[in-house]
C-alpha cells in the first residue's frame, strides 16, 4: 500500500460522509480529531474516494513501561532485549483511534488489515521514530481483529479482563521486530 493514498489531517478539512458503526470512532473523527491535532495529541491520516472517507486512523507517542505493566509481562518484555539495553520503559507508537467505513468493512479488499500492516511497515521506513512497539487500547469487540494482525495482549491480565468482557478496552501491542527481521 502506497502511503501517498494517505491524507494527512489539515485543520479546515471538511470530510466527506463517514460512519463506521461506532459513534464514539465517528465523533472523534468528525469532531474531536481537529483538536488533538492541534494540541499535539495525535495526527489523524484518511483515505477518501468519491462521496465516502473509507478509513481514518490517528497515531501518538506511546511507551511500554514496567510501572504500567505486570511483574511477568514486564520480565517478558526485558528478556526480548541485551542486559545492556534494559531500562524502565521502551518506546512505542499508539493507534489511538482506527476505523473502516462500515460499507468497506468485511470486503476482499480486508481494508483494516492493509492499513495495519502499512502502519508497521511505516513505522520501520527509515526508523522514523525510534519505536520498538505499536500499542492498541482495542474496543473489545476489535480484539480479534488485532490479534489477526498479530497484536497480543499486554500481559495476563488484559486477556483475563477480555475474556471476561471487563471494561470497555483491553491494551495490545505488536514486536515490530517481528517484521524487521524479514525485512
């Protein structure tokens, strides 16, 4: 996928019709996107064709840390880096907000899951931000969604609150190391 079909976020945009099914997803597109723009907050990408925004997904920094995590997910992240590269917290970047048009959801073209895998390849390009991780705060009815993409849980916790439908999100994240070592 060829980001150039990517709009960057410009404070007068006008977006054409956009429903993902999910008022919360279409609020802060339509609404609540322009100002975490501006306050620096997160910058929102979109596709448009004809009268539709097709998808739309807004990414910031982020960082994994061992004060936000559990003692066993915390030893698991650790052991995936040198002794001498151990610290208190590795950085990430965050998908804040992802969503597909309803009418391009569950079509051949898997939309979502391009995207998603864009966004990692992205990430690696030139190593724009220095990040080892992209995290997801996924709604969970998304959460198989993210670990089709290969996203996990963010210790044993978050899968324990998904299973048991606890809270409205449950926090994931993917390696990119997973692609950078076939790249």
């Amino acid at each position: 996928m060829d980001f150039d079909i990517f709009t960057r976020l410009t404070e007068n945009h006008i977006f054409r019709q956009f429903d993902c099914g999910d008022d919360d997803l279409n609020s802060f597109l339509l609404i609540d996107s322009f100002d975490y723009q501006k306050q620096l907050l997160s910058v929102t990408y979109f596709i448009e064709k004809q009268d539709k925004t097709i998808l739309f997904f807004s990414l910031s920094n982020d960082k994994i840390t061992a004060i936000e995590t559990t003692n066993g997910f915390w030893r698991k992240i650790k052991s995936i880096f040198p002794h001498s590269k151990h610290r208190k917290d590795y950085p990430a970047v965050k998908i804040g907000r992802f969503a597909v048009h309803k009418d391009f959801q569950n079509t051949s073209n898997h939309w979502g899951s391009l995207v998603i895998d864009y966004i990692k390849h992205w990430m690696l390009e030139n190593n724009k931000t220095g990040c080892r991780f992209i995290t997801v705060d996924a709604y969970l009815s998304a959460v198989p969604f993210y670990q089709k993409n290969g996203f996990e849980f963010m210790g044993n916790e978050e899968r324990i609150r998904y299973e048991k439908s606890k809270g409205d999100t449950v926090a994931m994240y993917y390696d990119l190391m997973n692609i950078a070592k076939l790249s």
